[in-house]
C-alpha cells in the first residue's frame, strides 16, 4: 500500500495496487461504504462476508492513518469522500481441456483506492447535536434505570424486613404455644402425683393412735417380768 496526495480529489489517499481480486468485486463492497464516515464505513466492511471486504477494510484504516499522521486530521471527523476499483494486469493461464486442448484463464487484478476527508462544518454541527441528544438520552434512561434500581432495593428491603417480623412473631407464638403445653403437662402430672397419694382421714389418724398404744402397752407388759427377775436378785444380794 502507498499513500500519496494528489490535487485531482482533496483529502488523503490510500491505494493498494495488484490485489489479487477482480475489479468488479471490488466494486461492489466500495458502493457500500462511499460517502460513510470512517466509523461507520468500518462496521459495514466488518459484517460484509466478503473476501474483498477485509482488504478494503485494510486500505481504509491505512488511510484513515495517513490523515492523522500525515495531515493531523481528527480520525473522528474523516469520512469516505471517494473510494473506486481500477483495472489492473490480468495473468493468463492455460487449463487442459478434452482432445488436447486448452482454455484461457484470466486471473484480474485491480488497484484499490480510498480517499478520506474532514466532513463539512454543518454536517459536523449536525453531528455533533446528534451525538450530545444521544448522550442526554443515555443520561435520562440512566437516571431513569437508578431510580428503579434504588425503588425496588427499598422494596426489597422493606419486604425482607416485614419477613423477619413475621418470622419473629411466629417464634414468639411457637415459644408461648410451648409453654403453655409445659404448664398444661406439669399440672396433669401433680394431679396424677395427688390423685396416687392416699388421703389420710381422721379414722385412721385414731386407728394409728390406738395401734400405737396397743404397742406401748405390748412392750410394757414384755418388760415386766424381766424388771421382776432384776429385783429378786437384787434382794438376795
């Protein structure tokens, strides 16, 4: 590739000559991009499935190259002023046929050339109003996004705490269930324990008494004699 000025188009050129495509392919990709601005020249030529597409896109970043080094020309105020395929030298080869014979083969070749220019001060303003509206939209839909981000956070949280409070009410009504049940169960056991007791009435609290006077007296009566025995001794001492 060369990059050369010259004074038939203004603007800055770049030209790959004896590329191995034919003109008329070429062609059809550079009618894509004429009259685009780089950027958007570069992303037709990105989603073009073409062989002649990624060469064009190789000749206009060279290009695009050449402005900013060569004329310090903003890259993002250059646009395709003009872009066109020319004729160049064709190779013939031969290719055996039936019979012995021989057909042509013309291989084309073409010099590609793109020129780029600092787009017009209107076209420049315009642009320039399109990117700050873009920008302000951005901004809106951004702020826009926030303010729901922050709403539905605080809707969130507003939910995750109603949850705990009702989470701590259960628990509360589950601590009281149970200790209602471990009253309920502590006062049938008492009764259980007072209903296995015995009730002691005033007939047997006599019974008892005269049971222990017939013991007392049981206990006299086998004392005696031997209290009886003691005192003869004693006297025949």
């Amino acid at each position: 590739m060369t990059a050369t000025k010259t004074n038939e188009r203004p603007g800055t050129r770049a030209v790959h000559r004896h590329s191995g495509i034919p003109a008329s392919k070429a062609r059809q990709v550079l009618d894509l991009i004429r009259g685009q601005d780089v950027q958007r020249a570069a992303e037709i030529l990105n989603g073009v499935e073409r062989e002649a597409a990624e060469v064009i896109g190789k000749v206009l970043a060279s290009a695009v190259a050449n402005a900013a080094h060569n004329d310090q020309q903003n890259p993002e105020e250059l646009y395709v002023s003009a872009c066109f395929a020319d004729e160049g030298a064709t190779m013939k080869r031969w290719r055996p046929r039936a019979r012995g014979r021989a057909t042509r083969i013309r291989k084309r070749t073409c010099h590609i050339t793109i020129i780029v220019s600092r787009l017009p001060a209107d076209k420049l303003e315009l642009r320039r109003r399109r990117m700050e509206a873009v920008s302000s939209n951005r901004s809106r839909r951004v702020d826009a996004s926030r303010k729901r981000a922050d709403l539905s956070g605080r809707l969130s949280r507003r939910r995750t705490a109603q949850a705990e409070r009702a989470a701590a009410a259960e628990a509360e009504a589950e601590a009281a269930d149970t200790t209602d049940e471990d009253l309920t169960d502590q006062a049938l056991d008492e009764a259980q324990v007072n209903d296995a007791e015995p009730e002691v009435t005033e007939a047997d609290t006599v019974d008892a008494g005269v049971d222990e006077d017939d013991a007392l007296e049981d206990s006299t009566a086998d004392d005696a004699p031997a209290a009886a025995d003691a005192d003869e001794k004693s006297e025949d001492e």
